[in-house]
C-alpha cells in the first residue's frame, strides 16, 4: 500500500508539470529553479525564466537573447560576456552579478536592479532603463548609447571611463556620490541631476552642450581629449 501511494504521488507531481527545486536538467520554463547550476556556452535565446531563480547560476558565454527574464532573480549569477539582446528583464534582479563584457543591447529592463553588480565594459545600448538600480555598481567603460535612462539610479556607482553621451532621460537622475573619472556626459542635459557636486564634473568629460544644475560652473578642463 505504502509503494503503491508513493507510485501515485510521484505521477500526480509529473502530471501537474511542476519543476522540482535546482532542477539543472530541466527546459525553461517560467517559475524554473536553476539557482547554482552551471549554464555554460549554451544557446538559451528565446527562453522562458519569467520569475525563476537563476541565482548564483554560472552563465558565462551564454546566449540569452529575446529570452523573458521578467521577475527573475540572477543575484550572485555569473554572466560573463553572455549575452541578453532584445530580452525583457523587467524588475529583474541582477544584484551583485559577475557581467564583464556582456552584451544587453536593447533590453528592455524598466525597474531592475543592478545593485552591486560587476558591469565593466557591458554595453547597454538602446537599453531601456527607466528607474533601474545601479547603486554601487561597477561601471566601468560601459556604453549607453541611446539608453533610456530616465529616472536611473547610479549612487556610490564607479562610472570610469563610462559613455553617456549618447543617453536619453527625462527628470532627475540621481548621481549622489558616483565616481566620474573621464565618465563621458558630452551633450547631456543635467540640469535635473541630483547628487552631483563639482568635484565630480570636473573629473567627467562634458562639452558645451552639457547642461549642468543651477549654479555649477563648466570646468575649464573641458572638453577631454580623446581618449
């Protein structure tokens, strides 16, 4: 009696289609537990992770572009040179990745967090961002070509070497202690910025088409030479 309950368990949990915790051999499939496991230079485009856990999962050199990420969580996940083009990471959770090198070129990634995260040299161009977290991230080099940044939060962010220019945003953005070295803001319209004080325009590379708030002076440094 007590084999045959257990044979009926066992077909009643296949038959609900459930997905057993960390199952690394398993399809994607949105709800997926993944967390720890090892996904390495694979070709995952297309997936669905909407609201999994990827946590601490390994993806480097991994493919997971036009993929719905939506919800997910990748905390602690290494990403690096993987890629996510076209993917919607909407209030995804990438705080404290591993994410050299890797490519979100047009995401869409409204309202996830990058807190903590190592981004040097990603490229987010024509990324939407809007109210996305970047608190204490490591940015260096990265690209926002045509970003849409508006409402981005990069405090205490190393923004080394970072291209700006060629982002777009309305409304504040909060710069509160950001590092600036060489940090390309040419163009920009920071009029509504918050958190920036002199000592880090000066260190930044702007133009005289950058806006700076009410007050704050164009350094005489400007504009960089080419780096």
């Amino acid at each position: 009696m007590a084999l045959a309950g257990l044979a009926v368990a066992v077909l009643a949990t296949a038959s609900t289609g459930a997905v057993s915790a960390a199952d690394c051999g398993s399809t994607a499939v949105a709800g997926i537990d993944w967390g720890g496991c090892t996904k390495k230079n694979l070709m995952l485009q297309g997936g669905d992770f909407q609201k999994g856990n990827l946590a601490d999962a390994d993806f480097t050199l991994t493919n997971l572009s036009h993929a719905n990420l939506a919800s997910a969580n990748l905390e602690k996940a290494t990403l690096v040179r993987a890629w996510f083009t076209g993917s919607d990471l909407t209030k995804a959770n990438f705080s404290k990745v591993e994410a050299y090198r890797s490519g979100f070129e047009g995401v869409n990634a409204e309202g996830a967090t990058f807190a903590g995260a190592e981004l040097q040299r990603a490229n987010f161009n024509s990324a939407v961002l809007k109210g996305a977290n970047f608190e204490k991230a490591e940015l260096g080099r990265v690209t926002f070509n045509k970003a849409d940044l508006t409402g981005a939060n990069f405090s205490l962010t190393n923004l080394s070497r970072a291209d700006l220019s060629g982002a777009k945003f309305t409304g504040p953005i909060s710069f509160d202690r950001a590092f600036m070295f060489l940090t390309r803001i040419s163009g920009l319209d920071l009029s509504q910025a918050t958190g920036l004080d002199e000592a880090q325009v000066s260190l930044a590379c702007g133009d005289s088409n950058t806006k700076l708030p009410a007050g704050m002076a164009t350094p005489t440094s400007w504009p960089c030479d080419a780096d």
